[in-house]
C-alpha cells in the first residue's frame, strides 16, 4: 500500500513546489513592478516641481531690485581716472524688457581741484534669464552736472548713454553686477564759458549689489 501511494506523494510534492515556484516569481514581479511605479512618480514629482518653479518665474509679472556699487571711470576731461559710486534700480516685465534708473557720482581724487562728474538717468533695457546670470543691454537719456575744477563753474548738460552687463544672483533676494556704460554729453564747455560746441564721452565700470525683492 505505501509503495502504490509513493506516485501520488510525489506529484502532490511537485505540484506544491511548482506552485511555491510560481508564487515567489509572481512576487518578485510584482516588486520590481512597485519599483518601477515609485521611480516613476518620482521623476514626474522632481519634473513637477522644476516645471512649477520655471512656471513661477516666468510668469512674474514684475521683477524688481535696488542697489548700489562701486563706480571707476575714464571722465574724458582730466588724465587720471575719476572713483565713485551709483545707485541703480530696475523694473522689468514680462517678454525680457524694463525700465532703469541710475544716479552716478565719479569725482577727482584730488579735494583741492574738486572735480566731479554727477548723473541721473532713466532708460529702457533687454535682459535674458541663464541660470545665475542675467546680460543685458540698456539706452539712457537723462542730465549730467559737471563741476569745474577749482569750483570755477557748475553746469548741467542733456546727455545720453547706452552700456550693458550682467546681474549675478548670489542668494535669493541678494544680486551681484557688473556693468560698463558709455555717455555723450551734449553741448559740452571745456571751461565752463558759454562756448558749448565740444562733447564730452566718460565711459564707466561699475561692479555692486542690489536687493532682489
């Protein structure tokens, strides 16, 4: 009798071990298929989050910073190179354009001649967003003071100026910059006399921070 049973004992232990078999390979699929999901949904996730932060930027409908910087200038007037500071701020909009304001002061190292080159001035720009950096081109128009040396005259003149550079982002609300711009005063007075047929070309090199806000 044992020996007549030995057949069917040894087809139940196959059909057994088959069917471990086959259970332990649908589990391994079905894990690697988990896998597959979680890998999925993270890279959708990671893909979402970079769509919805390039999304934020570029649909900001203003983008505004105020600054500051340190101004070394070729004043077209004196051979020495003149040293000061500007204050810029910039309000761009959509499609890359905006508007700039800049106020510079660049003055002779030497307070017994006192002079100085002093501008204010409001333009448009076109800037492009790569990463940190941001170039950009401007055109300005605006008045320019120049005081003569030894105080003999004080006049203001019209002036224009086109330049450009780049604003850095260093951290989130802090941008660095560099920047270069060169100006025509127009109608200028080499001696501060009413003969103003002559114009004067300063060009500057600036390099500053400004709030990001």
């Amino acid at each position: 009798m044992l020996v007549s049973h030995l057949p069917i004992m040894s087809r139940a232990s196959g059909r057994i071990r088959s069917a471990f078999q086959c259970s332990h390979h649908r589990s391994l699929i079905g894990r690697l298929d988990l896998l597959k999901i979680a890998l999925i949904f993270s890279l959708l996730g990671g893909a979402s989050a970079a769509h919805a932060q390039a999304s934020y930027t570029a649909t900001r409908l203003l983008d505004v910073q105020v600054g500051g910087s340190y101004v070394n200038g070729n004043s077209d007037y004196a051979r020495s190179r003149f040293n000061g500071y500007g204050i810029y701020g910039d309000l761009d909009f959509k499609h890359h354009f905006g508007v700039e304001g800049e106020f510079h002061y660049i003055s002779d190292q030497d307070s017994n001649v006192n002079t100085y080159e002093r501008t204010y001035e409001l333009g448009g720009r076109y800037v492009r967003h790569y990463g940190r950096f941001s170039p950009y081109v401007k055109v300005m128009y605006g008045r320019g003071v120049f005081n003569y040396p030894e105080n003999v005259a004080n006049l203001a003149y019209n002036i224009a100026a086109f330049g450009g550079g780049t604003d850095i982002r260093v951290l989130r609300h802090l941008n660095g910059r560099v920047d270069y711009e060169y100006q025509k005063w127009f109608g200028f007075s080499k001696d501060g006399t009413p003969d103003t047929s002559h114009v004067l070309s300063p060009s500057l090199l600036s390099g500053g921070f400004a709030y990001h806000f």
